[in-house]
C-alpha cells in the first residue's frame, strides 16, 4: 500500500535554516506521510516571491492535498504576497512577532538578514575558528596546539566524531578535535600516547556493532576492517577503555548529530562561544 504523500514548501528571505528547522520540528511529529521536500532560500523581494508562488501553485494544482508552506520572512509585504499561495502557510513570524511586540512595548525593526547574517564579525570569527581547529585536528591528524582543544572525541573509525566536531564547531563555536582509536590502540588498554596528556577533555564515542558494520560495509565491503566481527570486538576494547580510565561516553547509534553535540555540552559542561 503506498504511503500517503504532501507536498512541504520551506520559504525565507535568508539561508532557509529556520523555516526548515521550525517546519521540520513539526513534521517529524507525524508518522505515515511522506513529505515532499523543497526549500527556497533568498526570496528577499516582492519579484522573488510571485515567483515563489507560481512555483507552489504550479505543484498545489497538481495535488491530492494543498502544500505546506512554512516560512520566516520579515517583510510584511512579502509576506503577504507569499502567503496568497495555495497551501497551509505557517509563518514564524505572524505567529511570535506581534505577541512579542505587545509583550515588549516595542515595535520590531523587522529587518532582513539578522538571524543567520554577520551582525558580530567577532563571534562570527572566533566560529570560523573553531571550524578551521577542527579541521586541522581531524582523525587524530596531529597533537599540534592540542592543548587548546574544549573536547577531544575519541572512538573508533566511522562512530560519528567527525560530523560531531564540525557540528560543534559551526553551532557553537567550540573548538573539538577528535581521535580514532586504531587495532594498535586496542591491542593495550592505555591511553593512546597523544592523548594522554588531554584525559580531562576526552569524550567518548561508541555504537552498536552491528550499526558498525553497516557503516563500513558501505564503505569497504568484504573486508576485515567492515567484518561484524571485528566491529564487535574494537567496540567491546575502546568501551572497556573508557570504563577503565573512567572517561565519559555515549552511544551514537540512535542519536542525531544535534542530540550529540547537546548531550556532550551537558556532559561537559561547555558553553557556547557565540
């Protein structure tokens, strides 16, 4: 039986990412619909937006149901030529701004651009900083100014730490480097050399076997290093090696890039550096 589907517009007068995020917020609360992507960043003029809203009405018009239209546009005039579109429009703005106006006494500037725009270079630069660490401090690359790492994440190949580093770096600006425990590693129960001069900023990362093996197959199929066997067995050593030297860790098996980067800032105790 095929799946019932809806279409689901994500408009912004910037990048998109908080029309997508508040959008998919909501979707992700329904189950048995397929949702029909499509997300249209930069549509900051009254031109753009009746582009916009022939594009949506060219798809409405050619659907069981109307589209969902979710958006954060701060122009009221785009907004409401937008919102003339043939969908369910979920605005951010309509639905906070006035409340929170009232609530404030004051009249927002509703100025384009101050979400997700450089209004502080010093912020925004000290996030490309983190970012640019990260890099440079990637699979255990080199010990070089490792001393001025937030966290080290440290787990075997393809547990998640990169994507985790990044995240942690671009979201909230702390520098992350991270480790992957290699066979050598494992073959000892003591703190890899590099690392241990760093215990007290070490993060564990680790995840079922069989989610491992998955991961690696895709990778290099039909090799020792994707084998389930050897999967279980660097999980069990680098699991056994973090409940011996007493470092904390997470299993990144079900848990999104988002959820690892909150739960290792609560486990940590980091703050945002932006």
């Amino acid at each position: 039986m095929n799946q019932p589907s809806r279409h689901a517009f994500f408009i912004s007068d910037r990048t998109g990412i908080t029309a997508e995020s508040m959008g998919e917020a909501l979707l992700n609360q329904f189950d048995g619909i397929e949702f029909k992507r499509a997300t249209y960043p930069f549509v900051d003029t009254e031109a753009k937006a009746r582009e916009t809203v022939a594009l949506v009405n060219q798809v409405a018009a050619n659907a069981a149901e109307r589209p969902l239209i979710f958006s954060s546009i701060v122009d009221e005039d785009i907004r409401k030529i937008v919102k003339t579109s043939a969908g369910l429009h979920l605005s951010f703005f309509d639905a906070f701004m006035g409340e929170l106006e009232t609530e404030l006494s004051l009249r927002a500037n509703h100025q384009i651009g101050r979400t997700h725009g450089i209004q502080d270079t010093e912020r925004y630069d000290a996030r490309m900083e983190a970012v640019n660490f990260s890099i440079s401090h990637d699979d255990g690359v080199s010990d070089k100014d490792l001393q001025k790492a937030d966290v080290i994440l440290v787990g075997v190949s393809r547990s998640g730490k990169t994507p985790t580093c990044l995240y942690l770096a671009l979201q909230y600006g702390i520098r992350a480097a991270n480790y992957p425990l290699t066979p050598d590693d494992l073959d000892s129960t003591n703190l890899p050399r590099m690392l241990k001069p760093f215990k007290h900023k070490i993060y564990g990362l680790t995840i079922e076997p069989q989610r491992l093996h998955h991961i690696r197959s895709e990778r290099r199929p039909d090799s020792r290093y994707a084998s389930i066997e050897n999967c279980r067995f660097e999980v069990n050593e680098a699991e056994s090696m973090f409940r011996q030297h007493n470092i904390p860790f997470t299993n990144t098996t079900h848990k999104s890039i988002e959820e690892l980067a909150a739960s290792i800032l609560i486990a940590t105790k980091l703050q945002r550096r932006f």
